[in-house]
C-alpha cells in the first residue's frame, strides 16, 4: 500500500501502527509474537504506555494518514510471516533519526521480526 507521509510525520505512522496493534491486544486478539518479546526484549511496557498515551488525533495530525489507511497497514503487517523494513537516507538524516530507527526496530521486534528468513531491517 503507498502511503503519502506528510514531512516528519514517519514516527507518527510507525506509532499508529503499533497503537492498533496494541489496541487489538487490549481487545483479546493475539498480535504480538509473545514468545519472541519475552526471550528477546524489554521494556515491551514501557514502550505500550508510550505508545498508547498517544491520542489518534496527534497521530493523524502528525502523519497526515487517515486512521483507516494506518489501520489497513497495521493489518498488512499483522498479516505478514516476515517482514523486512527498508529506509534509506531519509531516516537516517532525519532530525529524529536515531530515535526513529529505534522505534522502526521496535516494530519489527513486536511481530518477532529478527532472526529469521526474510526479517529484519536493512
């Protein structure tokens, strides 16, 4: 799916894809790869308070994506087996740069999207 990202708003969509996949969490669906997030990571509270504080009309507002597009993506994803997210030098040299890569990371780590066949980020 092509999503048209206003500027600077990447943290935003990649906060609102995790927000619904928490909020579906929170509605009783499994989403998450729960055995991966417990042998490989930490913090999983702390970044689900941070994201779910966030209200959707800042998430909207910052990316400029309506609701349903990030929800259809978040879906997409929820979908996937594996899932290898690409940037370029955009992220990279962004203002927020390294802190959007985290949360990039952080995405992928909640569908256990490292160490295995066509996952990963590069």
């Amino acid at each position: 799916e092509f999503v048209h990202i206003r500027i600077g708003g990447d943290l935003a969509l990649i906060k609102g894809i995790m927000k619904a996949m928490f909020e579906r969490e929170a509605a009783g669906e499994s989403v998450l790869d729960h055995e991966f997030l417990t042998e490989h990571t930490v913090g999983l509270e702390a970044l689900r308070e941070e994201v779910m504080s966030l209200e959707w009309s800042q998430i909207l507002q910052v990316s400029g994506i309506k609701k349903e597009q990030i929800l259809r993506c978040a879906e997409i994803y929820i979908r996937s087996r594996a899932t290898i997210i690409c940037y370029g030098m955009g992220l990279t040299q962004h203002q927020q740069g390294s802190r959007l890569l985290q949360q990039v990371a952080n995405l992928l780590m909640l569908r256990g999207n490292f160490g295995k066949p066509g996952a990963g980020i590069a």
